[in-house]
C-alpha cells in the first residue's frame, strides 16, 4: 500500500581467485584502516557488475587517509592490467611519495609476478591480507556494498559503456564530493583532504 519494494541481491560472481605460485606479500595494515597522512596507505579490491552483454569488473584504489577514491578502472576482464591501470591514475592524480603501502585481498591479480613487478618498478609496498578473510579488507569491501546499494541496483546496466559513465560521475561528483562518511565525522572525502575534522567547521 505504501508503494515499497525489496530490493534484491543480484547475481553472484567470485572474483578473489589465488593464482599458482602467488607473490607473497605481508599484512602492513593489521586491519588499521587509518594513515595519519594522504597517499601513504591505499587498498584496493576488484567488484563485478552485471550488464546485459556480460560480466564488468571494476578496480579501485582508495586512499585510507580520506577514504576518497583515488583511482579506478572498469573493463569487462579481470586481468592483471584491471587493477594496474587503477594504480596508474591513482599515481597519475595523486603523486605519492615513495613508499607507499597498497592493500588488497590475496586475489590471482595482486599476488601475480606481473603485479609485484609493477609495484617494486613505482616504488609500491604490496601488503597481503589473509585468505578468504573479507576484514582484512573491510574498506575495500564497504565502499562495494555502497557502490551496489546506492548505484548499481537501482537500475539496468545495457553495457560497458554506460555503466563506466554513470560510476566515474557517481564516484568524482557523488561519492568523493557529497556524500558524507561516519568514519570522517559525517565529512565528505572531499572536506577532510581540505583539513577539516568537524562537521561544525563547515559552519564556522
């Protein structure tokens, strides 16, 4: 009567697949999803999404400082230049000293010889967390609940291209710009990269 619906999970893919010989890496994070500083601590993950023409994967990288999205990519394969070409625009737009930490689950993609060259190439530490353990990358995987709840179930995907649209425009005008973090004190990513720590700032 009150014209409410459920709304559904969708469709379920596993994308945290251990590859043969994987590059170990250690846990640098221990689950302290916090950094003192922006661009020291970055975690990452790879999300699907399903589009009338198949599978998409979308890789991000989001900077533990300011839990803002700082890199990102989305493609319709999860190999291992998905998640490199994440690491690329973060590097790109955010410059960060040498050093600095990238953590993610212990999928094929981040435990390749490939991923583990490119990171000691940019000066990149890896840090693993353990297998199958989905806290050890609770931010990674927060920020997915949020991106399925907030954008990707509320409507149809037809294809790459529009979805790739609608995320880049949800993350840099909606997610990094508006939409306010309990973690941040209710700030924005935006408003805490600027310095400040209170919601009440905003009004002073």
């Amino acid at each position: 009567a009150a014209g409410l619906q459920g709304r559904h999970p969708r469709a379920w893919k596993r994308t945290t697949v251990p590859g043969q010989g994987p590059v170990p890496a250690p846990d640098l994070i221990g689950r302290s999803f916090t950094a003192e500083e922006a661009d020291t601590r970055w975690c990452g993950d790879i999300t699907y999404v399903k589009t009338w023409e198949g599978w998409a994967y979308l890789a991000t990288v989001i900077d533990l400082h300011s839990r803002a999205l700082v890199g990102w990519a989305i493609e319709d394969h999860m190999r291992t230049d998905l998640v490199t070409d994440a690491l690329d625009m973060a590097l790109k737009t955010r410059k960060p000293p040498a050093g600095v930490i990238f953590h993610s689950d212990r999928g094929t993609q981040y435990t390749s010889t490939a991923f583990a060259k490119y990171c000691e190439d940019h000066n990149i530490r890896r840090s693993l967390g353990r297998t199958g353990v989905c806290y050890d990358n609770a931010v990674s995987e927060s920020f997915f609940a949020t991106y399925k709840k907030e954008l990707i179930h509320t409507r149809p995907w037809p294809n790459l291209t529009r979805l790739r649209k609608a995320t880049i425009d949800w993350i840099t005008n909606y997610y990094n710009t508006i939409r306010r973090h309990s973690t941040l004190g209710y700030l924005t990513p935006a408003e805490y990269e600027l310095g400040y720590r209170n919601i009440n700032e905003l009004a002073a």
